[in-house]
C-alpha cells in the first residue's frame, strides 16, 4: 500500500481519489450510459467488531475500557472504534489532548493491533498539525502499521433550538481529500460522522469499487432518532456496499450533548444485519462478499450510473 503524500492537503479536492486510480469509462456522446471498469469482489469474508463506547473525559479510562472490550472480543479480522473514542469532552478538551501520528496513542492502537493481529478503524482521533487540528480517522495493519488515515472533510454545523450553535470548525480544520483504502482485497471508503449527509463523498467511494463504507460516528441523539438508520441504509443501497458505523453513546459530560448509540451493520441491499441499542456493547459481524457479487448480478445499478450529469 501507497503511503500518503507529505504534503497532505496539497491539492484541496475531493474529486481526486487517494490510494487508487480513477477507473476508466467508456462514452462516446452526452447522455449515453456510462459503464464503471470491472473491480472484482474480494476473495474472503471478512469478520469484524463494532465497538460502541461512552466515552468521557478521562483519557485513560476510556482506553482502558476500550481495551477491556477489546480483550472480550473473539478472534476477529478488524475491530471498529467510534468517533473520538479517546476522549469526549469540550473544544478546550480536544484542544489539550490534541497529538501528533507518532505520540503514544496511535503507538497504543498499534500495540493492540500487533497483539490480536487485527486491523483496527480508529473511529477518530485528534490530530495535531502544526497549528492547526483535525479529526482524523486512522486504519492500522495487523502488525499495527498505520495504512491511511482520512481527515474529515464536512464538519459538523447545528443550530438548535435553545438557540445553542455547535460547529465543529471552531476547533477543527477541514480534510480536503476522500481516502480510499485496501484491507485484504476489500477496497474500503473512510468516513466520519457528519459525512454521512453527503451522498457524492460516497459516490465518489462507488466508482473506485468500493465494498465496504465506514462510518465512525458521536451522531447526536436528536437527530441520529430521525436520520441515522435511514441515512446509513441509504448509504449502502445507493452503492451496493457494506456500511460499518461505530457510534458513541450516553452524554457527553461537558456539553450535554447525548449521542444516539445503535450502532450498525448495514448490508448492500439495506439490511441490518447487526445493530447495538443505547448502551456500550460490541457487535460481531461476517461480511460475505458473494452477497455484494449477487446484489450487484441482481439489480446492476453501479454499472448503469450516468457520470456525465455529475
């Protein structure tokens, strides 16, 4: 796998894809269907845990119960984490706790990694760069090599009705690229939360082949009641693909602001296939990739797309 440029945000697009090649298309007028290049599907299932936390605070205890969590957990290909599943607090918070790539937390994940040779989605941690911020989503190899990481590129904005505003850019800088990731044949789009509202990032994944989506999410519970399920199943039958969403539960303790929990597995065809409530729990999940090869021979939407009226 490619590492990543130094110069991260070089080029401030998300139409330019990150580890692989655009595919090529064939259309010789406007408005004639225009046909994707065949990827393939991956040649073994892969078997996953979804990692639902509530998280505070306090740094360390979080990690600790993450890793207690984790120690329950059977033999498994990759594990899932949620959004900022180290510490959830205010913006002075994330600010204070903010690191580098190579500081003692991702060295932590990677311990873990290398332990129970499992890859892991570190749902998002607080990165520090120079003088900026971002929320960042990492993935780490089995033998605990960081693979890629994504920045979020849309960052959250609300105004609610006790005329509270929270937006995210007050502490965070936005990621300027989607990152499209190889996990043992599986091509693998990465996400965080608020993203999930904007269906072209996603579109973006689909055309390069993506099989699976991930979501890691601190979906806020008065909207994650009318919006989450239904956005993540769109998600996955608008792109035929596995979606994988991690979220937080129970109340931030600095903002109180309750995050939704239900964490998700969602399937190409719409189906939830596992679902946490609104307590921390862990989900297990295999993902077949013959069903994403008959949902796509079914109704082969993804072969029919028109990306001459994108």
């Amino acid at each position: 796998m490619q590492a990543w440029p130094v110069n991260f945000c070089a080029h401030p697009k998300i139409d330019r894809p990150y580890f692989l090649s655009v595919p090529s298309v064939i259309s010789s007028k406007p408005g004639e269907r225009v046909r994707e290049k065949s990827f393939g599907f991956p040649k073994k299932p892969l078997k996953i845990a979804v990692v639902q936390m509530n998280a505070g605070i306090d740094a360390e205890r979080n990690l600790a119960r993450m890793g207690d969590m984790i120690a329950r957990l059977g033999k498994c290909d990759l594990i899932a984490l949620p959004e900022v599943f180290a510490l959830r607090g205010s913006d002075a918070d994330y600010r204070a706790h903010a690191a580098t790539m190579n500081g003692p937390l991702v060295r932590r994940l990677a311990l873990i990694a290398r332990a129970r040779r499992s890859w892991i989605l570190a749902g998002s941690v607080i990165e520090k760069c120079g003088d900026k911020c971002f929320n960042t989503c990492l993935l780490l190899d089995r033998a605990g090599v960081l693979r890629a990481k994504y920045r979020k590129i849309h960052l959250f904005e609300a105004h609610l009705d006790n005329g509270q505003s929270v937006r995210e850019n007050d502490i965070y800088s936005a990621g300027c690229r989607p990152v499209l990731a190889d996990v043992e044949g599986w091509k693998c789009g990465l996400s965080i939360c608020f993203d999930l509202r904007f269906p072209e990032l996603f579109r973006h994944y689909s055309a390069r082949g993506a099989h699976l989506l991930f979501v890691p999410a601190n979906f806020t519970q008065a909207t994650g009641k009318d919006h989450w399920e239904t956005l993540l199943r769109a998600r996955a039958i608008e792109n035929q693909a596995f979606v994988v969403a991690p979220d937080q539960c129970g109340t931030n303790p600095k903002t109180g602001i309750a995050s939704y929990g239900n964490s998700m597995v969602v399937g190409p065809w719409g189906e939830i296939i596992a679902r946490a409530g609104m307590k921390e729990r862990v989900l297990a999940a295999t993902l077949d990739p013959g069903v994403l090869r008959r949902i796509r021979a079914r109704i082969p939407v993804l072969q029919m797309r028109r990306f001459d009226l994108a």
